[in-house]
C-alpha cells in the first residue's frame, strides 16, 4: 500500500529500497540494468528526494519493497 510523501525521508525507508509514484501520476523508474534490485535507494548517495517542490516529478506516494 502506499503511502504519502511526507517531504522527507520517512523513518521506515531508512537503508531501503522504495517504489514510488510521481507528482505528473506515473511510476518513477528503476535502474534498467537487469542486476539491480527493484525500485529506488531511499536514501544514501544515489537516494530519492523527498522534498516537495511543487516539480512533476516529485515523490507524491512511496512503498518500502525491501
């Protein structure tokens, strides 16, 4: 189930991975090399930004997947 974003890194995505849904309606893609894992870094160097700035493509629902 997702959840909204709440404008910052949400305490349960701490070291996980996240799918997430983008403000413009459609899914924010992964990594298309077949050996990375499935969805987005929440956090760390390569991580999602979780701020809100009124762009399309900010994070507007995310899930924890692992």
């Amino acid at each position: 189930m997702m959840k909204r974003n709440p404008g910052q890194l949400p305490p349960e995505a701490i070291g996980k991975r996240v799918r997430v849904r983008l403000a413009h309606g459609g899914f924010g893609k992964s990594d298309p090399n077949p050996m990375s894992p499935p969805g987005w870094p929440a956090d760390g160097r390569f991580g999602a930004r979780w701020s809100r700035t009124g762009s399309p493509f900010d994070i507007a629902e995310y899930e924890v997947i692992s």
